[in-house]
C-alpha cells in the first residue's frame, strides 16, 4: 500500500496521535460500538489506541506488514491484530457488533474495491451492526501529502447509495471541514 515518507511520518507523529486523541472520541459521542468491534487499517495505531479504551473487545486489521509488525509489538493481547485486506475479510458472516475506519478508504486503490471494502463490512457485521468511517476530502495540503500514493477520495455525493448497494438498509453522509462520516446500519 503506497505511502510516501512525508505522509508515513506524519501518520506515525505525536501530532497525528494527539489530534486524533482529541477529535475522536467527540465524533462518536452517541455512537454505540457494541462489544466486538473491528477497524480496518490502523496504520502506525493513533486511532486503535483510542479505540481501545472505548470498547470491550478490539480486532484490528491491517494489510501492510510492516505495520502489522509494530502493532503488534505496541498493542500485545490488548487487540487482535490481524494482517489482511479489507475488500477480502478474513471473518466469519455476522460476527462483529460494529466495523470502523479512519481515514483509510482513501487509500483503497479503486471505486470497485472500496465497495468490495463496504460489501465485506456488511457481510461481517451482525444484522443490527454499525459501519462507521471518517475519511479526508481534497484540498491542496491533502494531494500534495499524497504525491506518489494512493488517493481515491470519496464522493459525498454517491457514497450513500453505493453504502445502500453493498447491503446497508440505511445510511448517512456528513461532510464537514475538509472531512467526511458516514454512518450506515
Ligand atoms: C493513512 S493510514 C490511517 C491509519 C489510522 N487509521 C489513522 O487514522 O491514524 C491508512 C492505513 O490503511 C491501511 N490499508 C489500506 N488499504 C487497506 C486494506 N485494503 N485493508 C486493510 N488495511 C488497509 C494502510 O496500510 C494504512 O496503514
């Protein structure tokens, strides 16, 4: 997964990991995970290591070695991390009380896949499961930070139905301030 030096850096920096200790657990005031919840891309782990003080039962998935590898040495029992890829879930059908994402679906490489990515968030969550996700909307620091990576952004505008066509009964679009949440059921 194609990340550059400069965007690497700033995802493993304190200043990611305190921005993400502040804004966080705000944005999911009033959002019940449930007890078994997963995230799909932690990354270097700002966002995991919030989670995990949030929920009783955290599984992480993780698609780049190398990260996997620090995550695991950070996280021990604590979380599960799991080394895989988000569009093919290594979990059974209906097992987790809700599914997270933090500014990862960006970085999924094409449209086709990051429904794979929704389709496979359904089919692992229970039947009154929660998907939740925040990721970046384009401005000039955001696709300067990516020269050389992947950027696939979201289109506030279709996410919704392509959330419904991957099997959600309902879901809702917040963009905000060069960001944006949804939340699906
Ligand atoms: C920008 S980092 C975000 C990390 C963390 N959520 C945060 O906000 O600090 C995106 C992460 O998603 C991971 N990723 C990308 N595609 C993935 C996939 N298909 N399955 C699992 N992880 C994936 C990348 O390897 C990277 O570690």
């Amino acid at each position: 997964m194609p990340m550059n030096l400069l965007h690497r850096k700033l995802c493993a920096s304190r200043r990611w990991a305190r921005m993400v200790a502040e804004h966080l657990p705000p944005s999911l005031d009033g959002i019940d995970l449930g007890d078994d919840v997963l995230e799909i891309g932690p990354g270097f782990g700002a966002t995991t290591r919030v989670l995990v003080d949030l929920v009783p039962r955290l599984t992480a998935l993780e698609i780049d070695a190398d990260s996997v590898r620090g995550l695991r040495g950070e996280f021990g029992d604590r979380v599960e991390i799991v080394h895989g890829d988000g569009t093919r879930m290594p979990f059974p059908d209906g097992r987790f009380s809700a599914v997270v994402c933090f500014t990862m679906l960006h970085h999924v490489p094409s449209p086709d896949l990051q429904d794979k990515l929704f389709a496979e968030a359904r089919r692992v969550l229970r039947p009154d499961g929660l998907f939740r996700g925040v990721d970046s909307q384009p401005s000039l620091m955001f696709r300067l930070l990516h020269i050389g990576d992947t950027m696939v952004v979201l289109d506030p505008a279709t996410l919704a139905g392509r959330l419904q066509q991957a099997g959600f009964a309902e879901a809702t679009v917040h963009p905000a301030d060069g960001i944006l949440a949804f939340t699906a059921h």
